[in-house]
C-alpha cells in the first residue's frame, strides 16, 4: 500500500508550489481592489512583477525602450486597475496584455530592429531586442536572417502569440487572457506558427517546444 502511495501521489514539493501559485493569484486580486481605497497597495504587484514585464519589453524592444515603457505599463494598469475583472483571468495575465498593448506601438522600433539583424547574422549584438532572444533557440545560425524574415512578414496577431509564449513563457489561458482570445485560438494559432516557420526555415525546427497549455 506505501509503495502505491509513493507512486501515485504527487511529490510534497510540487503539492507546495502550487499552493503557492494559488495563493498568489489571490492575492493580487486583493491588492487590486486594496489599491482602489488605498492606492499606495498597487505598489505591491510592481514590486510582483516588474523584473518579468520589463524582460518581456526587453525582449521585444531592446533594453532602453523597456525602461520607459515598463513604467508606463503599470501606470495604465495603476489607471485602469478598476477594470480588472477577476472572473476573466489572473492579474499577471491582465498586465501582460497591456504590455502587448504597450508594445503594439512602437513596432515601427521593432521592424527597424528586424532589419538590423539581417545585417548581423553572424554576431549578436547586446541589445538587439526580441530577434537575439528568439533566434538564440534556434539550433542552427545559419537560419537566423529567415527566421527575421518570417518574423517580420507575420501578422501582428500571430506575432504577439508567438512572443509571449517565448519569452514570457504564459500558459496558454495566461496567453488568450492578455490578448482577449480563446485558449483553444491561441493553440491553434500556435500550430500554425510552427507550420510557417519550419517551412521558412527550410524544415529546421521552429523554436518552441511542444504545447503547454
């Protein structure tokens, strides 16, 4: 009977830390109703979740944008904060797609960031945004200036998709939250991502593993 248990029952570790996740998810909510009586409580998901979002524009847009936009991130989600609907998802979900929203403009920065690339190949600069971080997953250099390419031919949509699950690494309910998609969209949007991209890139595997939703 203790051998069953120990096969079958999930390790305490992992029983913890989705304890903790939870408790997190709950946490934030409560800091955003808090900060709507006291606003000095919203400081608390900054200091949550800054380091991840200013990763994430950082990724996207360089180092020097993200330290701007970071700040005006969570200004609009300080601003919008009573808009937060807690039924629709998790805070850390709610913050993303404001990044995404954020980001959306200033993609002209973005393609210009796209087009260095493909006159680098060889070297990758320390702050180039988004291509180095995504391009560093893929196995084999030579594909780096194609996979620009497709980057930067693919609709918006599909683009915004693609990055918040590389470099945020959001779930996929995390991902169809922060751009107000269904799950289901996002992993079929994701299926044909991997299907363009491997055919841009010669058949080479087109970065991301397999589903996680």
């Amino acid at each position: 009977m203790s051998a069953l248990r120990e096969v079958s029952d999930p390790p305490r570790e992992v029983e913890d830390a989705h304890v903790i996740e939870d408790a997190h998810v709950i946490e934030d909510a409560h800091v955003i109703e808090e900060s709507l009586r006291v606003p000095e409580r919203f400081g608390v998901l900054y200091d949550r979740y800054a380091t991840e979002i200013h990763r994430f524009v950082a990724g996207r847009l360089g180092t020097q944008a993200a330290d701007d936009l970071t700040a005006e991130i969570f200004l609009a989600a300080f601003r919008g904060r009573a808009d937060f609907d807690a039924r629709r998802g998790v805070v850390r979900g709610w913050l993303y797609g404001i990044a995404s929203n954020v980001i959306a403009q200033h993609r002209k920065r973005e393609t210009r960031q796209l087009q260095i690339m493909r006159r680098a190949v060889a070297d990758e600069p320390a702050d180039t945004g988004h291509e180095d971080v995504v391009t560093g997953r893929v196995t084999a250099a030579s594909v780096k200036g194609r996979l620009a390419s497709a980057l930067d031919a693919m609709p918006d949509a599909d683009r915004d998709v693609l990055l918040l699950l590389a470099l945020a690494d959001l779930s996929y309910q995390e991902i169809g939250q922060a751009l107000d998609i269904p799950a289901g969209t996002v992993g079929s949007r994701l299926n044909r991502i991997r299907r363009k991209l491997r055919t841009a890139l010669g058949g080479a595997n087109p970065i991301l593993g397999e589903a996680h939703g």
